[in-house]
C-alpha cells in the first residue's frame, strides 16, 4: 500500500520527487507509523473497526468498477491486450479466454451486484454488538466519501485542461513505456531508435552484401 502511494506520487512529480525518492519514503513512512498510532492504544479497536468497516469497503469497489469500465470499454480492451502482449509478448487466444469474459463481463457484474446487495442490507458499524454513535459514522462515510471526491476533482482538472471531455477521453500522445528503446509496436511510431522485423532483416542482407563484396574485392 505504501509503495502505491510513494509511486503515484513519484510519478506525478517526477522531476522534483525522484532524485529525493529515499527521503520521500522515509516521509511516508513516519506519517504512516505516526496515523497508525491511534489503533494502537486503549480504544484503538474500535478506530480499527471503523477503519475496516468503510475505508475498504464501498470506496474500494466504486473504483474498481471504474477502473474495470474505463479500461475495457472505454480504452478498449483490444488495445489493453496489445499493451500487455507488448510486456510480456505474444499470447494465444486459450490464454485470452479466460481474462476477457473475466475483466470485461464477470468482475463489473459482481462488484455491481455487491454494491447493490451492500447499500439495501447496510448496518451501521459496531464492535462487540455496541453500535458505534452517529458522529462516528459520519467520520467512516467521510472515509468512504473522501477519496472519491478527489477522483473526481482530478476528473474536473484533467477535462479543463483537455479542454472538453471528449478531448479528455482520448489517449494522451506520450502514452506507452517511459524508455525510448521498450516504445515497440504500436508505439514504435515515437520511437525513432526502432527497427521492425522487417527493415531489421533488410538492414542484415544489406550488411552481408556488402561483406561480400569487401571478400571478392
């Protein structure tokens, strides 16, 4: 978890934050240790309990159906596939058949249903049949809440900047690998140190023309 919040970061930032990269985890980690505290003293079960309860539950799967939707349908799952076959190279179609119904069809579905079933059977959080008071569970549907609203004001940000959501929705040019010499495929275009199978092949004739022509000079 904190290796998620130390690259989102590093990556948002890269010119400032990753030459400083070792002193901004050690940051991290102290406001960890330092929020984790909390749990830890008398009472800290039921700042646990109410942790559990809401800060992983509707939060976490809102996003993950996005996620799910936004990657599959709206990127495309066929470019999503070019993507991985580019890392980890060529699969056939048995290797596909189960991560397809899967990603695309199965996960949404039951991530749905269990949002639906968890909103029309929700209880309120309790810890050894104590219910926990109404302030209380409006400090865990600010967990709920909180990261949510930033998604969607990065959203806001991001179809401002674009200048339109249509224009939002499209892939960003720098999109692929981060290294000019792993941009293959359909990102080979950007890189300008990549040679295709097939100028590779007439670069390598060319090459043993010419050694040939240096022997019989």
């Amino acid at each position: 978890m904190m290796e998620v919040v130390i690259s989102g970061f590093s990556d948002k930032f890269p010119a400032f934050l990753r030459p400083k990269k070792t002193m901004f985890t050690l940051i991290c980690c102290i406001i960890g240790f330092v929020l984790g505290i909390p749990q830890v003293t008398k009472g800290g079960i039921y700042v646990l309990t109410l942790m559990d309860w809401y800060s992983a539950s509707y939060n976490l799967m809102i996003v993950s159906f996005c996620e799910l939707i936004a990657i599959n349908w709206f990127y495309g799952f066929p470019r999503f596939r070019q993507d991985v076959e580019m890392m980890l190279g060529k699969r056939g179609m048995e290797f596909w058949w189960y991560w397809i119904p899967t990603w695309c069809f199965i996960t949404p579905f039951v991530i749905g249903f269990i949002l639906v079933m968890s909103a029309i059977f929700y209880t309120p959080a309790t810890y050894n049949k104590e219910v926990f008071p109404d302030w209380a569970e409006g400090l865990g549907w600010m967990m709920v809440t909180v990261p949510l609203v930033f998604i969607l004001i990065g959203a806001i940000v991001t179809v401002l900047q674009k200048g339109g959501i249509r224009q939002a929705l499209q892939t960003d040019p720098s999109w692929g690998p981060a290294l000019d010499e792993n941009r293959t495929g359909k990102y080979a275009a950007d890189n300008k140190a990549f040679v295709n199978d097939v100028e590779m092949n007439e670069k390598h004739i060319l090459e043993k023309n010419m050694q040939q022509a240096t022997v019989h000079l």
